[in-house]
C-alpha cells in the first residue's frame, strides 16, 4: 500500500509532465508548403514572416498566424462601353 506522500509525489510529477508538454507544444510551430506565416507577438504583428518548415516561438508571447501563399492572378475584361442617346 502507498503512502499518501508518495501517492501526491505522483500526482504533482504528472502534473509537472503536462505543463511541460502544453509549454513545449506552443514552442515549435509548423508551417506547411504553401502556406506562410506572420509572427504576433503579444497581439502585435511584428515584421518576421516565417516560411514553410518548423520554426521556435517564445511560449505565451508569440503566436502564429497562417495564410496561404499562392500567387493569384487576375484577369481583367475591359468592358465596351456603348453610350446611348436618351430622349426628353
């Protein structure tokens, strides 16, 4: 039978290990291809743009926020215009 100090030893180490865990997930973020990513920092957008790959963030400061990079192109009709006579 355990004691109840080694039982809250356990507790209190578990608890330890997912705190740990939630830190370090926040830590390293991934950036898939094509995608980019735009650091904030406290809320703040800050001028770091990130590339597809794995990259470290300050836990609690930083995050992350993502947008696809493709390249759009537009195409643009010109319309014909036909000017047209109204009557009084």
């Amino acid at each position: 039978m355990e004691t109840p100090t080694a039982l809250l030893w356990i507790v209190a180490l578990g608890a330890l290990g997912v705190a740990a865990f939630s830190v370090w997930r926040r830590t390293i973020v991934r950036v898939e291809a094509g995608e980019i990513g735009l650091v904030l920092r406290r809320g703040a957008l800050t001028d770091r743009v990130v590339d597809p790959g794995e990259h470290t963030l300050i836990p609690f400061v930083e995050s992350i926020v993502k947008y696809p990079a493709r390249e759009l192109t537009y195409m643009v009709v010109e319309e014909e215009l036909i000017p047209t006579l109204q009557e009084d």
